[in-house]
C-alpha cells in the first residue's frame, strides 16, 4: 500500500553532498497530475548552479581524489549499498514516484523500483571487471590500455519513469569511474532528490553526484554547452536530441549519447497466439498511459485477422478504469502535463480529419486531473500524422498488411529506429523479419521485455549509443592505450 | 590480500603503551566459540558418513582435539553427486533460476559470511593455526571479495553471435558444466572455499567439495550459511574426509564432470590420472611452487628486505606462492643477508591468539617433522644456517623462523618445496644468469622483481615462467587477477574473468536461415 500523507523531504539543488538554494532564488512548482495539486516547490537550478556542481564533480574526478584512488570494487560496493538503501526505501520512493508522475503505484513499486534496484546491482557488479587489454604490437614494445572514466558527465533525464531513468543513468557513469551532474525532468524532480540524499547515506564523496533540478531551456542547455562537461546523456524527444548534439558541436565535442522518440512497430503475423499478442500489443501501447519511448504505436496486422484483432483490441482499451494511481485496481493514470495532454487531443483530432476510424475513446475523461480516455483507431494508413508522430499517450494505431516484404518496409519507413515486435510461429518469419527490421531491441513473441544485461538504444534518429548490458560500459569509458619500450620483445 | 599488510610495526611492539592503544582497536575473537557443524552437508541437510565413522580435528597450537566430524568415503560421495546431479537437471530450481539471483545468492552468503566473519575468524585460527587477526584481515576479507566478486560476474557471462560463412544464424551459450568436485586444502581453508565455489556456482554449476581433514569447521560452517542464504538443495555439498578415500573417489567418479584441486603436485598428478581413466572429466589443478624473488642491486633494500621476509614466512611459510629462493644481486648481498636474519629474528612466533603474534604453529606433527627433515638436510648439504632451525615450544607444531645463506641451487632445499619458515638466500651476478636459474624448476607458480630500472622490470616479467608476476611486491593479490601457474605448479587458472572459462562449457548454436544478411 501507498504511504498516506507523504512528506517530501529533499526540495534543493544537491551539490557536493551538501542542499543547496538556487542560485537565482527562483522555485518550481510540483504538480500531481492526478488532482492538479501543487505537491511542494522545489529549488529551480540556474546555469550558475550548473557551473557549481560541475565545479564540485571536476574537483572529486582530479588525479588523487578519494573517487579516483578508490579501488574499483569500492566503487561497486558503494552502488551495492545503494541498492540497499533504495530497497529499505522502496514503499517512499513508490509513492512519491506515483504522486509526482501520476502512474500506477503497483507499476511503480513492482516495475519501476525493482528495476531501479536491479540497475544498481548489476552495475556495482561490473565495476571491477572492467578490462582493458595487453596487445602484441609490432616492434619491441609493451602496449597495455586502460579503460578510464570519461571525467565530468552530464545527465539530463525524463519525467516518464523518473527514478529508473536516475538509475540507468547514475550507475554506468559511476561503476566507470566517473562523476555526474544530473538534471532530472522539471516535472518528477522528487525522487531523484531523494535518491540524492541515499547516495549521500551509501557514502559517495562529496562531488561524484550532484542533482541540479530545473527546466530545459536553462540548466539543460547549460549542461549541454558547458565547457568543462566530458560527456552529455539525454533522453527524450528527437528535437530536444539535435539540439543537444549541435550544442555539444558547438562547445567543447563533448562525447554524446542519446536515447529520443519512437514510432515502434509490431508485426502480428496470422499463425500467432492471436489472444497474446492481442494482449502484448495492448500493454505495448498502454503501458505508463502510452509514455514510452517504446510504446507499439503502429500495429501491423496481417490481412486474415486483422478484423478479429481490432475487435478484441478495442473489447480490451474499453475495460480499461481510469482513476487515483495510488488507487489498486485503476489501469491507467492521467498523462504527466498540460502540454503533454494538449497535444496528444491535438493529434487524436488529426487522425479523425485524416479519415481514421476511431473505434473507442478519444476524449479526456474525468473532472480534475489530465485523464484521456484509451483510444484505438482502425483503418489507419502510414500517411496519416498518428502514423508518424510519436503521440506519447493512450492512442493504439492498427493498420493492415498483406505480405512479408510490404510490411517490413513499411516499418522500416519512419527516421525512428527503436523498438520493434514480431508475432509469429514461424521460425523463418521470426528470423528474417527480426534481422531486416532497423530497431535497436526486437521482440519476438514479446514487447517490452527488457532485463539490465541487455543493451537498449536505437537507431536511426531514435538515438545513438547503447545504455545496459556490457555494452554501456563503452559509452563511459575512455580508452587510453600505453606504449612502453623494451629492449627486446618476446612472444 | 596482501600478506604485509598486518604486520605490526617495529616501534609499536616496543612501546607498551603505544601497544595497547593501537590492540584497543583491533577486533577480538569470540571467546570459547561453539563448534556446531561436525557432520556431511548433503542436500542442505546434516546427515551422519554412511559408514559412521568419525575423525578428530586438532588445534596445532596446543596438539590438543578439537572435536570429531563425520568422515566421508566412497559411499558418501556417491550420495552428494547424486543431489549435485538432481539439482542440476534441466527445469530445476537452479537451472531455471535468472543468473543475476544466482548472484543475489552469492552476495547474500558473503552479507553472512560478514555478519559472522569474528566467529568465523576464531575457529579457522583454532583449527588451522593461522593468527587471528591476519586471519580477520586477509583470509575473511579474501573470502568476503572473492563471493562479492563473482555475485557480479553471474548476469555477464556472455556468449556472442557470429558471423559464420553460409546461410546461418550462429551463436554460443557459455553452459555450466555439471557436478564439479572440488578439493582444497588446509593452508587458507574458509578462503580456499570461496575460490572454489564464488566461480563454479556464478557459472550455474552444482558442487560436492572436500575440505581437507585437518581443517574441515570452516567450510562446514559454510554450509550453514549457505542454506540460509536460500540456495536450493543440493546445490553444494560438503563432505569432511580424508584424500585416499574421498578425495580419490571423487577424482575417479563417473558422475562427477570436473574436478578442481588445490594441493600438492604429487596428488596433483594422482587427480589428472584418474580423470583420464575414469571419464576424462575436466582438470584445473593449483599446486606447489619453489618460487623465485629475484632482488637487483637498485631495489629499494628496506621494502625488498620486508616482502622478501613475509614473502616466505607469511602464514609459517605454508603458502604455494611462498617465495623460497631469494636470488639477491651480489653488490648487495651481504647487506641483505644481515638484514633479513635481523628481521627473522624479531619475527614473533606464538599463540594464534595472542595479537603481537606474527607465526602461528604449522598444521601438524607430520608436517612438522618434514620440515625439520628438510632444514636438517640443507645443513647437511653445506648451506650456512644464518638463525633458528629447531622445533620450538613444548606443545604444539611450532618452528623457529629458520634463514639458510649461501644456497646452491642443487641443494634440496633450493629445489623442494619445503612449506615451512624456512628462508633460502642466494647470489647472483647477471640477469641472463638469473633468469636460467630462476627458470630452472618444475614449478612455475609465481616470481617476483625488486628493481626501479624499467627495463630490468619488464625483461625478467617477460622471461619468467610464472602465472603470476609481482614487481617490487609480493603476494598481491585480488580478485579481479587470474592465479595459477606454468609448469608442473599446475594448469587453469582461478579468479578474474578467467575464472568463469574453467566453469563452463561452450555450446555452439547453428541455425538455417532463409537469406543471410550482414
């Protein structure tokens, strides 16, 4: 159950283990999606705040820092008690996370903070265990290389799962060695504060994590502009991405990853398990009240039972309760903001206009709060905008294909490149249509199953980089190869 | 895990009050500890040998026994493979377990390891003679990293995809291998165990493990822990017993898949026998080593005097990486030679539980009296006995820190491994000359080089015939670095990712596909 009347305790900037005002004096309000409420006022970061924490984390990365002489499985063992602290504050995290993002509080509690957990833990685990090589070169010489830390990364992350996102983020970055100033989403700044004080608890220096909370247009571009920032990670959408890749041209080339939008497609082929991958293309889309960045918006169903499928699509969006996410039993939250909100009714308007065929929802619901009805709509073709726009909210697209080549163009003809599902019996289907599909993660026979060891990222301009599994260790290290002279080289 | 770590220094022993401040803040062992495991851990529970037989376990301190625990034959083996083997079939609790809770588990027993680690630091120091706080220190803190270590590693065991010619869709998965025997020794007991099982239980393996008969509480203890921790039954399986019985039952066992040693190379050779004539399971074998510590004229003479000392004399010489032959650079000799018998002198040698002590007893009678065989052998070969020599004390199996000069390298006790406190200095002129005659050996485990020339540094780590190198230090060592040795000091390698390769089985998956595609 949901911790009633819940006190937030963290509302400032985290610098050097230490709270701090705004440097500015400004605040930001806290809004409950679910009521409209203000929750509380946060500290709003400034830029000058960002040149703070970058001072303070440029200051715990210099040689002979306690962060840079700590073995590397100190390191590990300090996300390892992380860990710890975020599993005895699991039900508090969970209620925030609900209170501040509008989702469901069992989604928060069972998906998010576990997977927040299990994040930490397997990269604590990886901490020791990242290896550089030994190398036969040419010539009577000794090469080894070092992977080190990149220096000072800068992390800016979104509002839809707020405290994994803080976690995918802080725990690569630190098991390699490096430290962060991260900007959480103006809209869900709590529970990254509170991670902060954890952190403080876990017993990272001083320096290593600061939390700069405030808006894009300020402290993220400040971030991503800044001078003395190694590295800039950001998720979100596609058009704040560029922006973040030209200012780091534009500055110092900062190293970039990106995690942005997608339109992902899931193929339903007729010899599926028609009942589950009615219900895996509908959590696909519903899931978060359609907030992914993953979410199956164009689904592709194969002529012969394409009929079937829309009516159990829309028998299940229309048994869907709306209600309080701290609430067991509602299935769907309100959406995070009013912009969000605005502009997912705008795009539900267009696929009207544009001759869609809307067979359910498709108005808000509710008297407070930022409630939109499940929407599906039938009947779609790829010209229309609900075919090509991420909309980020509950709007399931299903259209119709006929043959194999037809369809795995059609999902391959979108600049996004993230995700993609595949429904089918057949082995042939499986492994042809999962190697010719442009998407970094394709599901077979499922959606959204994910895991910490697998990598996740996109191609195409759903992003570039890989975060999780092995792989996310790349992303932040620096590879530094050493070449020592020896009077005579021996196999 | 470096063994010089503890050593108390000089100036504080003499100064009684600076003694007993500095003893305040060391961590005490548990008073009259309560020995409560004593029998066979076989699919986590606690059954009696089937035979019924016991054995005594003594404190080589005092000579006196401990208590008895069950002793495991034959029988009993076949009874922990067959739970090995259950737990291991397919659709099992632990094969369907995700490899990321295999390692929750593993993290979890090192939490408890940690909860009882004074407890535990007590009886290893009761049952192997080992000093109680170096025993706290290195063997807890060894057995602690090494369970932390591999818990990480249990989700990263990767296999890959691959590009293979054809119309194909290839990929590997590193499989565990099966039952694996494990077999370790008296020297560092509890640590031995982490070792053995952090790697094969990361992997997904099940185990049957000996402990060796003069040391089997800790281990047994383990296994409490272990079952609290939450692994399934039969997952690991210990077995107290003696290495003609047990132990060779378990080498030539036709349900055992692999078997791991830690010990002697002559058994060593006896375990690779009877795998090859029973069903070729796989072999990874730690054994001896006689290995060199090569100190140039240029080393810093303090530090080398000081880690060539505890290089041999760290835990009373009873350690496969002892470093027994001290080739020392013939400008420096003499020097060197007064150094380390000064310091051999003032090493402290009494009760395990006393903290100033430095050398605890050696584990026991028959070790004991080889030793003494041994040190009698090399003044008889002409070797000038520089200090000690003799057994010491009325009861228990203690010997004098004992330092021989001017050793030739055919003397015996220049080429046997003596597993003793018992120092070898030697001269030495060039490099080619001591990089022959450190070369020289069936063993091959470790070598170590005190010099700040670059260039000598790495030519001799270059030409040693060693699994490990050390470069002005000694027994550093970590999880994270694979350990094992050339030559006839054994084969495979434990720790590090290196570990996991000895653990597990590679399968290759080739599947048809329609049309390939890069």
């Amino acid at each position: 159950m949901p911790i009633p009347d819940l006190e937030v305790q963290y509302t400032k900037i985290f610098i050097n283990n230490e709270w701090h005002e705004s440097s500015s004096g400004g605040k930001m309000p806290v809004l409950n999606p679910a009521s409209g409420d203000v929750l509380c006022e946060v500290e709003e970061g400034s830029p000058e705040d960002v040149d703070k924490a970058v001072r303070s984390a440029r200051a715990a990365f210099q040689l002979g820092s306690p962060w840079r002489r700590m073995d590397a499985s100190d390191r590990g063992e300090l996300l390892s008690r992380l860990a710890d602290l975020v599993e005895r504050d699991r039900l508090l995290l969970a209620t925030l996370e609900a209170l501040d993002s509008g989702k469901l509080f069992l989604m928060a509690y069972f998906v998010d903070l576990v997977a927040t957990i299990k994040t930490l833990r397997y990269f604590g685990g990886w901490a020791d265990k990242i290896q550089g090589r030994t190398i036969p070169v040419d010539g009577d010489y000794f090469t080894y290389t070092r992977h080190e830390p990149i220096g000072v990364c800068g992390q800016i992350i979104p509002w839809n799962f707020p405290v994994m996102m803080f976690a995918w983020k802080i725990a690569p970055a630190l098991c390699c060695g490096n430290t962060v100033v991260i900007k959480p989403a103006q809209q869900t700044p709590l529970t990254a504060l509170h991670m902060a004080a954890l952190i403080k608890e876990a017993g990272f220096p001083p320096g290593v994590v600061n939390v700069v909370p405030g808006y894009g247009p300020t402290v993220g571009n400040a971030i991503a502009q800044h001078m003395d920032i190694d590295k800039v990670a950001f998720t979100g959408s596609t058009a704040v991405g560029k922006l973040i890749q030209k200012a780091a041209g534009d500055s110092n080339l900062k190293r970039v990853t990106l995690e942005l939008g997608g339109k992902n497609p899931i193929i339903v082929f007729a010899d599926c398990n028609l009942e589950y991958a009615v219900q895996q293309a509908h959590s696909g889309l519903f899931f978060n009240q359609g907030q992914c960045c993953l979410a199956g918006s164009r689904v592709f169903v194969e002529e012969p039972i394409y009929e079937e499928f829309v009516r159990r699509s829309v028998e299940k969006a229309r048994a869907k309760i709306l209600g309080n996410p701290l609430v067991p039993g509602v299935d769907q939250g309100p959406q995070i903001d009013q912009q969000q909100f605005d502009k997912i009714l705008e795009l539900i308007e267009s696929g009207r206009k544009e001759g869609a065929t809307l067979e359910c929802g498709g108005a808000p619901w509710g008297q407070r709060g930022l409630f939109i009805q499940p929407t599906v709509f039938s009947d779609v073709t790829d010209g229309m905008r609900i075919a090509k726009e991420e909309i980020f909210g509950p709007v399931q697209q299903i259209m119709r294909f006929r043959g194999v080549h037809e369809v795995v163009q059609r999902a391959n003809s979108s600049q996004y490149g993230l995700a993609a599902g595949v429904f089918t019996s057949d082995m042939d289907k499986a492994l042809t249509v999962s190697s010719a599909l442009q998407a970094g993660m394709v599901w077979v026979n499922c959606y959204n199953a994910m895991s910490t060891q697998c990598p996740f990222g996109g191609f195409k301009m759903s992003g570039n980089g890989r975060e999780l599994g092995e792989y996310a260790l790349n992303e932040y290290t620096e590879v530094k190869a050493v070449t020592i002279k020896i009077s005579q080289k021996n196999s | 895990m470096t063994s010089s770590k503890i050593e108390i220094p000089g100036e504080v022993k003499t100064d009684a009050a600076a003694l007993m401040a500095s003893l305040q803040l060391m961590p005490s062992p548990v008073p009259n500890p309560e020995i409560k495991y004593t029998k066979l851990f076989i699919n986590n529970e606690w059954q009696d040998s089937v035979s019924g037989k016991v054995f005594p376990v003594y404190n080589p301190a005092s000579g006196e026994q401990i208590c008895e625990v069950q002793e495991a034959e034959k029988a009993d083996v076949d009874k922990a493979v067959q739970a090995a083997r259950l737990a291991f079939s397919l659709g099992s609790v632990w094969r369907k377990m995700d490899a990321s809770e295999r390692g929750r588990l593993l993290s979890k027993l090192a939490d408890l390891v940690e909860r009882d680690s004074a407890y535990l630091a007590t009886v290893e120091s009761m049952d192997s003679g080992k000093p109680f706080l170096p025993t706290l220190f290195v063997d807890l803190q060894g057995t602690m990293k090494t369970l932390r270590y591999f818990a990480g590693y249990a989700d990263k065991i990767h296999g890959t995809t691959i590009p293979m010619d054809g119309e194909y869709l290839s990929f590997t998965r590193h499989e565990p291998i099966g039952v694996c025997g494990q077999i370790i020794p008296w020297n560092f007991p509890l640590m031995m165990t982490a070792w053995k099982l952090g790697p094969a239980l990361a992997c997904g393996n099940t185990v049957v493990i000996k402990p060796a008969e003069q040391t089997p509480l800790t281990c047994l203890y383990l296994g409490a822990l272990i079952k609290e921790a939450g692994f399934p039954p039969g997952v690991v399986n210990i077995l107290p017993g003696f290495g003609p019985t047990a132990g060779a039952a378990m080498a030539s066992h036709m349900g055992i898949d692999k078997v791991a040693f830690t010990g002697s190379t002559e058994v060593g050779k006896l375990i690779q026998e009877a795998a090859g004539k029973s069903n070729l399971k796989r072999v990874t074998l730690e054994l001896g080593g006689k290995n060199p510590n090569i100190i140039f004229a240029d080393a810093d003479l303090d530090l080398a005097v000081e880690q060539a000392h505890q290089g041999v004399f760290f835990n009373a010489g009873q350690c496969c990486t002892a470093g027994s032959r001290i080739y020392i650079e013939e400008p420096i000799y003499d020097e060197f030679v007064r150094r380390s018998v000064e310091r051999a002198k003032r090493r402290v040698v009494g009760s395990p539980f006393d903290p100033t002590t430095e050398q605890g007893p050696q584990i026991s009678k028959e070790q004991q009296s080889r030793i003494l065989e041994f040190i009698q052998s090399g003044i008889s070969e002409g070797a000038k006995l520089e200090c000690g020599g003799k057994a010491l004390g009325l009861k228990g199996f203690f010997i004098e820190p004992t330092v021989f000069s001017n050793v030739r390298d055919d003397m015996v006790i220049a080429r046997e491994e003596i597993f003793g406190p018992v120092q070898q200095l030697m001269k030495f002129k060039t490099i080619e000359e001591v990089i022959e005659r450190a070369n020289n050996s069936d063993y091959g485990l470790v070598a170590a080089v005190f010099t700040n020339d670059i260039n000598k540094a790495m030519t001799i780590s270059t030409a040693m015939q060693a699994g490990t190198v050390w470069i002005n230090c000694f027994n550093a060592l970590s999880t994270q670095c694979p350990f094992g040795g050339y030559k006839m000091s054994g084969n495979g390698r434990e720790l590090g990712e290196h570990g996991l390769m000895e653990y597990s089985e590679v399968k290759t998956i080739t599947m048809k596909v329609v049309s390939k595609n890069s």
